[in-house]
C-alpha cells in the first residue's frame, strides 16, 4: 500500500489525525504514529496543531 493513500478520498487530499491515518491504512495507532513523524520529518507531509488535535496532511508540490 502506498503510505499517502489514505490521505487522498475519491482523489482530492484531505487532513487526517494520526487514529484517522490507522483506520484507514490498517496499522495499529504506534505504528501510524511513527510512519508519520517519519513522513513528516522527511517533508512528504505536513502538520498542523489545532487546539483540538495534530493533523498531518499531504505536502503539495511548490510548497
């Protein structure tokens, strides 16, 4: 499975929270987690903190 797939719903992209991203790629929440903080650090995705929760999101091109 690609590790950005789950970001992306009937083709457009979309913010997920780390639970989100794990449900829909059928990891448990550590494993998730830790693709994550790799991807991000990477700079494949991006990540925002809201007051609510953390969501990652995929890093269009140019930015």
């Amino acid at each position: 499975m690609d590790a950005l797939a789950p970001f992306y719903r009937q083709g457009q992209p979309i913010p997920l929270t780390a639970t989100d991203y794990a449900r829909r790629s059928g990891m448990t929440l550590p494993q998730a987690k830790g693709l994550l903080c790799r991807m991000w650090r990477a700079g494949t995705v991006k990540r925002q903190q809201t007051h609510e929760a953390v969501l990652f999101s995929v890093k269009e091109v140019g930015q």
